[in-house]
C-alpha cells in the first residue's frame, strides 16, 4: 500500500511567514476601513486581497507531497532460440522430430511456461548468425529454422551484454550447439551470469560409420614479406573413420610441399595443424589444403581449402623490436601502421608459451603469423630497425653484430629506449655501445615537466627545416636521461629544458654508411595527448622515418591492391571485395574508375564495378578504397583481379583468391555438440537434461521477487491551478477598481 505525507520546503521559517501573512492582513485590514465604501464593491475589494494572501502564504510554504510506493519487480527468463538450419535436422534416425520440433514441444506444450509467466517476464530470442530481436511467445509460430550459419558463443555474450543490470532468472537454451565460427568447445567452459537450462534435443550419438572429413579453416597471413617465414593454422574436422589416422597435404603449384598425419576420434572433433610456408621470391603463392579422400567418403566438396599469399618487397620496410609492451611502444607502433608510406613489423618480446624460462617474438597487428629470429637476412631486408626498451642480456652478441652490420651497411637504427636501454646495465655493456652517438653514466632519468626545443642544427636540419608539417615549438616531456656528452660527429636535433640547465633530447650520428638516431627520454608518447587536432607526435614520426629512409623511386609508383573479408564462404553467400589504390605522396587522389573481374570455376569471367567506399586499412586507419559484393552461384576457386587505368597506363592488382563450397557447414548433417550443451551447464550452475527433465526442473524452479520502494514527490503549488489564481484574483481585482474609478 502506498503511503503519503506532507512536506514543506520553504528555507523561510514559518513563524517569520505567519508573522508576515498576520501583518499583511493588518495592512489590508486598515486600508480598506480607512479608504474603502462600505458597499458591495469594497467587500468585494477586500475578499479578493485576502483570497490572494492566503494563496500567496501557500505557494511561500512550498508545499509538496511526498508517497512512498513498494513495487514488486519480476526478474526474466529469457528463452535463447537457435533458428539456424541444423535445427530442421535430426541425427538420430529413431527419432520421431526434428531438433526444431522437439524445441516447439517445450515452449508450446510444456508446463514449465504457465507456472514462470506468472513470477517472471518471459522473453525469446532468436539468433542464428547473430542476435536478433526478442518476440512475443505469440509470434513463435512465425519462426522458422532457415538461419545460414550459428554463432552461439557470440548470441550468448550479446545477449548477456544486452541485459546486463537486469535480473535474471535463468536461461533456457535450446539449439544444437553446432557453432559454425567457433574453432574450439572451450569457449563454452566460461562463466556466465545467469543459470543456463540445455535441453537435449535429441540423443547424442554418431550420425553413422562413414568417414567424412573435412578443412574447417586456414587462418595465415594474406600478405608476406620476401624471405620471411609465416604460419599457416589449418583446423580440420569430422566423424567417422574409426578413429584412424589421414593425412592432411599442403600442396603449392600443383607440388606436395608438406603432410602431415592427423587422427580424430570416431565420435567427431577437430585439431589444429600447423605448417611453416616459407616466401623466397616475390609474387602470389598459391596453396591447397588438401584432405584425401577416405575409403566410404561421400561428401567431398569441402575435403580442401585454397588459399593465396601475396609476397611483397615494399621498399620501405620499418622493424620495430620491443621487449615488454609499453605506452611509448604502444603510440609508436600506432604511428608507424597509420603510416600508408612504409610497410611496418613489430614485434614483441614475450614468455615463450612453449618452451617455459625463455622468450619468444609475438607479431603486432595484422602481421600475427610472422616468424622472426633476429638474423642478418631478416634485418637486411628492412630500411630502419627501431630498438625498444632491452636491456643488455636481452641482447646477445650475435643479435649486436647482426644490428651493426646492418648498420655499417646502410641501415637506420632509431633508440627508443627507457631505463632499460640507457640505465647502466643497457645498451653501453654491449658491442651497440660503439654506435651510440653519446656516452653517458646510466644515472635515472630527470622526471618532470621540461619545455623541448629546436637546436639549431634541429632547426636547419633537412628532416626539419621548411617543413610546415612539423611544428615549430614541441610540447613538453615529462622525463630526460640526462648527463650524456656527445661523441664525435654527433649533434642534438632537440634539447629538454630542465631547471640544471639543457640537456640533449634528440641525438642522431652517421655510423658507416647508415644514421643512428637516439631519443633520451621515454615520455614522447604524451605528445598524443596533445589538445586540437593539431597532433604532433605522428607527425613528428612520419618525417624522422621519411629522413630515415633511403630514397626509393619505387614509392613514387601507383600500387593496386584487392582483398576479401573472407577466403571461403558457401554458395549463396556474398564475397565482400575491397580495392586500395596506393598513390604517390604528392598526388592528388582523383575519381579513378576501378573494375574488377572475376574468373570462375568453369572459366567464365565476371565484370563487376567497384565503388569509393572507405575501408579500414592495418592499425584501424580509415583509408579511401573501392568495394564490390559478389554472390557466387556454383562451388570451386575463384580468381579476382582489380584493374584501373591511369594516364593511359593500366594499373593490375596480384590476384585474390577465395573458395566457394557447394554447401555451407551448417547444413552438414552432425550429431548436436553434448560436450558444449553440458559444459554450458556445469559452468552456469544451470541443467544439462531431456526436454521432460528441463520441463520439471523450471516447474520446480524458485523465482525470488524483488521489492522495489519507490518515492514519489509531487509539488501542491508549482501547479497551473494555484498560478492561475494568484493571475487571475489580481486580474480581478484590477479591473473592478477601473470599472468603479477607484485607484
């Protein structure tokens, strides 16, 4: 029952108010015997004034009324509702419904439904390829299972995103479990916010006997350095076979470069193969993953996957080397991936997760997959190496003359180092120490706040000077590694202005035939934090790398490149294709025509018109591009090329390759995935049971309803009404005194 009371709010006292309202009285009171007629027209005078000081007392009182409401709030139970089209199948051939007609029993002829509606909110939600939109209980007949793929480990995670803050009786899942995006059933051992009630929709078990296998994914990098080693990830899966072992090809060109010998459980399951693709030339490779055919094996169309590589010699290549991530390091590789002039690598120093008690490199961005030993090739094949925060036993003596060689023979090496590098077990307790453009006693670094400055060898340098890009006066740093001296041939770009005097910021030296370029203080990355638009931290970067950079005439070229979203869909599905059209730094990007054509399976060839669209590029920068959609109608290997003709000269893309199979892995017939359906279970606190067990199991289920008080206040004078009186007895009075000719 909801209860009331008065408030009044006035910050006046009371008394002061009553006094006043008693002294108003006396005033009219007085008046109105001593100025006004004893006649009609005077009472009435004086009941209109005495109307409006009693309003005007109530409205100084700021009366209010306060009422205090207890709610009963109901929690939810959400029904989660895979309409994917695995559910119109069933596995198991005694059984007398399909998956889908076994979730329909539940929801429409249980009882669990009558009991829970009366303490709970009932929703659904529908999901296949992502969550949908939830729908009354009365609109289930409307649904229909024809859903082209089935992510249930991302329906889950959006639908508890979606009602996050809410409460939560439980969920009741009903789907198969066959997640056509998810590599591995771990996902499902998580913790989840809420009980999740699994229905087994039908008995789990094997399909039949037969083997059939199949390539789930290929998963290597798209784009490869010339003489650099990636990985390619093959995920293959299946049933059948009796558990015996197949072997899994990689074929290039036609050519068996590698196998390797796989063995699943008769059950069904996948595993992950690795291969190690190495790249000695440029140009597109193109590789075949490819399965055997087993003895009894019926569905072959998806026994392979072929994938293409394209293996470039972009002319400015930049290496970062880092030892544990930082925020220095972190803004600095953000830099160089937005920097469309370079073609960056970074990597990281981390615990091996393989050989426990050493180190392994870990790929930045989109270049995961690359393998790097820090070897005299693999640092030739780059233009500046950029030295992170390492400290001298993270830096053997093999890894120091690699890093010189590269050096004496033309290479940039820029320092950006921390206490690390420049502490006194850093960078000068190595060979290194012979390239450094200072020496210095490995004190702490100065902390603070310190204005940077131009020198004047800065100011006149060919990086910096008549540069209207770079700014003319930096913002601060908030650490310098002070008491260096400069060797011989040395000069500071940049000083930090510190209350002991200037102290060099930026040094650069020419060692053998390349440069060397030290920064002294590991705080540059504030300068993102810049205010305005106007940031000069990448800009600053951009013109240090370009000064770093040999010059190449090759830069100065158009560059086409074209990429897909994915390397294999299903017939039906649409191909996403994007173009990037690479233009030299000073060329004005123009309204270029881009087409595409597209050479199928049986050799015909498709023209498509692609359009400027905005793509994202590495690193998350946004980047004018081209895209086309193409929806393939038959299944085999597809050929994509982009052409754009520029003053008369046609510009061609490397080929894009992508895979289309006849039937989408949603279709293939499976038994439903118990090991996910339990595991969903057991991690929630929920139950893992038959449709009749899942219906008991909620009939019985205890709802706690939560009580709710609720105040709400609603003001007695800061109304209409009692304005419009206060206007309206003034008004009145008004006019009767102009009708009567009385002031």
């Amino acid at each position: 029952m909801p209860t009331a009371e008065w408030i009044f709010e006035n910050s006046i006292s009371g008394a002061m108010i009553l006094l006043a309202l008693v002294g108003s009285l006396a005033v009219v009171a007085y008046a109105a015997w001593r100025y006004l007629p004893r006649s009609s027209t005077g009472f009435t005078l004086v009941g209109l004034r005495l109307l409006f000081l009693l309003a005007f007392f109530w409205v100084l009182l700021l009366p209010g009324k306060k009422s205090a409401l207890t709610e009963v709030i109901k929690p939810r139970f959400i029904v989660l509702l895979d309409v994917s089209g695995s559910m119109s199948q069933s596995a198991d051939a005694s059984a007398p419904r399909t998956r889908w007609e076994s979730a329909m029993a539940l929801l429409n002829e249980a009882g669990w439904m009558k009991k829970l509606r009366a303490s709970c909110l009932l929703e659904v939600y529908p999901f296949h390829a992502d969550l949908d939109s939830p729908v009354g209980l009365d609109q289930l007949g409307a649904l229909k299972p024809d859903g082209k793929s089935s992510h249930l480990n991302l329906s889950l995670n959006r639908l508890f995103e979606r009602l996050r803050g809410q409460e939560l009786a439980g969920v009741l899942v009903l789907t198969d479990a066959i997640d056509t995006r998810e590599k591995k059933d771990t996902w499902a051992e998580l913790t989840w916010p809420a009980p999740l009630y699994v229905a087994e929709l039908e008995k789990p078990g094997l399909p039949d006997d037969k083997p059939d296998m199949r390539v789930d994914m290929v998963d290597t990098p798209r784009r490869a350095i010339v003489c650099w080693d990636t990985a390619m990830s093959v995920t293959v899966a299946g049933q059948g076979g009796k558990g015996e072992p197949f072997q899994v090809q990689l074929i290039k060109t036609g050519k068996e470069v590698d196998k390797v010998a796989v063995q699943l459980p008769p059950e069904g399951g996948s595993r992950e193969v690795q291969f190690k693709l190495p790249h000695p030339e440029v140009g597109t490779e193109t590789y075949t993953v490819r399965i055997p055919v087993l003895p009894g094996e019926v569905q072959t169309n998806d026994n392979e996957m072929v994938v293409a590589v394209d293996v470039l010699d972009a002319k400015n290549r930049v290496l970062f080397l880092e030892d544990v991530p930082r925020f220095e390091s972190k803004h600095f590789a953000r830099s160089l991936f937005a920097n469309k002039d370079i073609t960056p690598l970074a990597f990281f120093q981390m615990p091996s997760r393989t050989a426990p008690g050493t180190k392994e490199w870990i790929a930045y961005g989109d270049r995961q997959g690359l393998v790097f030993d820090l070897t005299p090739e693999q640092l030739s094949l780059n233009k500046i190496i950029v030295l992170g925060d390492f400290d001298a036993e993270a830096l053997s003596a093999e890894h120091c003359r690699a890093i010189l060689g590269f050096v004496e023979k033309g290479g940039s090496l820029i320092l950006l180092g921390g206490q690390k590098l420049w502490g006194a077990a850093g960078i000068a307790q190595t060979e290194l120490a012979k390239l450094l453009p200072f020496t210095r006693a490995g004190a702490p670094a100065l902390e603070g706040k310190f204005n940077v400055a131009w020198t004047a060898e800065g100011r006149a340098h060919p990086a910096l000077a008549n540069n209207p890009d770079m700014p003319s006066v930096l913002p601060p740093v908030l650490s310098v590694f002070s008491g260096v001296t400069l060797s011989g041939g040395a000069f500071a770009l940049a000083e930090a202005q510190t209350d002991s005097g200037s102290h060099p910021l930026l040094v650069s030296r020419v060692y053998g035939q390349g440069k060397v370029l030290a920064v002294l203080t590991d705080s540059l990355w504030r300068w993102v934090m810049q205010p305005g638009e106007d940031k000069p931290y990448p800009k600053f970067w951009r013109q240090i790398v370009q000064w770093m950079s040999p010059s190449e005439s090759d830069l100065d070229n158009y560059h086409l490149e074209l990429f897909t979203d994915a390397g294999t869909i299903a017939v039906g599905d649409p191909a996403i294709l994007q173009s990037r059209l690479v233009i030299p730094p000073n060329e004005t990007r123009k309204n270029w025509k881009v087409s595409c054509e597209i050479t199928t399976p049986s050799d015909r060839i498709i023209p498509l018109s692609m359009s400027g669209r905005t793509i994202q590029a590495a690193g998350g920068a946004d980047l004018p591009g081209y895209v086309a959609e193409f929806v393939p109608n038959e299944p085999g290997n597809y050929r994509a090329m982009a052409t754009v003709e520029i003053d008369g000269k046609k510009i061609v893309s490397t080929p894009c390759l992508f895979t289309v199979r006849a039937t989408s892995q949603e279709m293939v017939l499976k038994p439903i995935n118990a090991n996910v359906l339990k595991a969903l279970a057991r991690s929630s606190g929920g139950r893992y049971g038959t449709p009749e067990e899942i219906d008991t199991t909620l009939q019985d289920l205890r709802v706690n309803e939560r009580r709710e008080r609720k105040l709400e206040y609603r003001s007695l004078w800061q109304t209409p009404f009692v304005l419009a009186c206060l206007i309206a007895l003034l008004a009145i009075e008004w006019v009767t005194r102009k009708l009567k000719n009385m002031s």
